[in-house]
C-alpha cells in the first residue's frame, strides 16, 4: 500500500516510515503541514494518510485529513495524545478509518492499516 505521513514531529514521522516499511508499504512522503499534505497527495496518489492532528502552521491535521478526503478520496487514520480534542462534527467531517491514540504499538498500527486493504499484504 501506498501511504503519505502527515506529522510534524520528524522523529515521530521518520519511525512511522520505518514501521511502515517493516509491513511492506511502501511511503510516499511526509508532510507536516495541511498544504504539504495536499501538493504530496496530488503528486504521489497514496491509497492512505496517517494523519496527526497538530500540525505545523496555522492547519490542523483534522483540516488535512478532510482535503485529502474531499479533494482526493484519500481516506485517513488519525494518530494523536490527543484525540479527546476532537469534536463528533470533526470525526463525522473526516470519516477516519480508525483513530490511534499515541502511543501505539506496531501491532496496532499493522491492525489500523489492516482496515483498509484485505487481505493484509503480511500475516495477520
């Protein structure tokens, strides 16, 4: 699968890509703001984005995960410490395939991406 990071924590960003890779995805970029999100997603056509929801700049990653959503058909799986910050008119806009609280084990991780393609590429 084809996967975008949006995060701007990079050592945060740069261990997602490897646990990503370890599945056998393969990443087609990280972003860490809304409009970075948006340009890599035209560019590289990902089948997922890993969404944070703090993000650099004035965006949020609530806000990154539904232009991906509306403008590319990209859905999302939110990961944040703080998904108690988000609203039910936030979550109903964003339609997540999951939410991950941080921390997160890759166990969980391979689970959450597990979700949208069927079979998983690695052993369940």
């Amino acid at each position: 699968m084809r996967i975008l990071i949006v995060e701007d924590e990079v050592f945060i960003a740069l261990d997602l890509e490897m646990q990503l890779m370890d599945l056998g995805h393969e990443v087609v970029g990280i972003a860490a703001s809304k409009t970075a999100a948006v340009e890599l997603a035209y560019a590289h056509v990902p089948d997922l984005a890993l969404v944070d929801l703090h993000l650099a700049g004035p965006s949020s990653g609530a806000e990154a995960a539904v232009a991906l959503r509306l403008e590319l058909g990209i859905p999302s799986i939110i990961l944040s410490g703080s998904l108690h910050e988000l609203s039910e008119a936030e979550i109903a806009a964003i339609r997540p395939i999951t939410l991950l609280g941080k921390p997160f084990s890759p166990v969980k991780l391979h689970a959450a991406v597990c979700e949208v393609v069927a079979p998983c590429s690695r052993g369940q």
